[in-house]
C-alpha cells in the first residue's frame, strides 16, 4: 500500500474544513488553484499590515526617524492617480498609523523582553501523515527564562 503525504497550510485546511470543493478549487485545480483576478480588499490590508510589521521587527533601530524614513517610502509610491482616490488615500494613511503605533509603542517592549529568532520564515511540522506548512510572524526567545513564543499579528 502507497503512503500519501499531503502538504497544506492553515489556510487551506480551514478551507477543506468548511468545504472540500472549495479547498480543491482554490488551492488545487490546474495546479494552483482558481485564484481572482484582483486581490481582495482584505487580504491586500493583512498582506501589507504583515509587509509593515515585518520591515518594523527587522529594523536595527526603532526610533522616529527609521519610523518616518519608512512611511516616506511607502508615500513615494503612491501615484498622482492615487492621490486622488480618498478611499485609497484613507486607507493609506490608516496602515501609516497602524505601521508607526506599532513601531512607537508595541515594538520596542517586544524587543526589552524578546530576542527575534526568525521573521516569516517558513516551518514544516511533521505529523504523520499529515505535513503542515505554516510561516509564524515572528519566533522569539525571552531573555530571562529562554522560553519560545510564536507571535501571530
């Protein structure tokens, strides 16, 4: 008898769990899936939220000015077409104010108490037969009892 190994993430197993059609068309069919055309409001908000906290967490230094040099970066990109969307621009400059409380006030009590072992880097958990594949925001160590915590944003 074959054994099978079957490769999923926490995404897709919530997705085979609500329904096993859905799971095979999104992830499955032709290879990847049926995916849409353009990426849907809120997973463009978690993408960029989880891009933002990313960039914050690999920062030597989490002052004001690294702050505002990052901000800086993402205006730049902003288009004249953009600027004239104020939807876009209101939800622009809330992940700016999302981006920059993090950096100002979570951050660096995550830094005083943790050491960052690994940012978005991908960990396979074997449970046979089962692989899951799953990205953890961010590993950290506590500097005091070297204890592991996993943080999910």
């Amino acid at each position: 008898m074959s054994k099978h190994i079957y490769l999923t993430d926490r995404s897709g197993a919530e997705a085979d769990d609500r329904c096993g059609r859905e799971f095979w068309w999104n992830r499955k069919y032709g290879i990847r899936g049926i995916v849409p055309a353009a990426e849907v409001l809120p997973l463009r908000i978690g993408r960029e939220t989880h891009q933002d906290l990313q960039t914050i967490a690999e920062l030597e230094d989490v002052s004001v000015e690294s702050l505002e040099a990052i901000t800086e970066d993402i205006i730049a990109h902003l288009t004249p077409e953009d600027r004239l969307q104020q939807k876009l621009m209101e939800m622009a400059y809330r992940r700016l104010g999302w981006l920059v409380a993090f950096g100002l006030y979570i951050e660096p009590t995550i830094r005083k108490r943790y050491e960052t072992l690994h940012i978005e880097k991908e960990i396979v958990l074997d449970r046979d037969p089962l692989w899951v594949a799953l990205t953890p925001d961010r590993v950290l160590r506590d500097r005091i009892d070297g204890h592991l915590e996993y943080l999910e944003y």
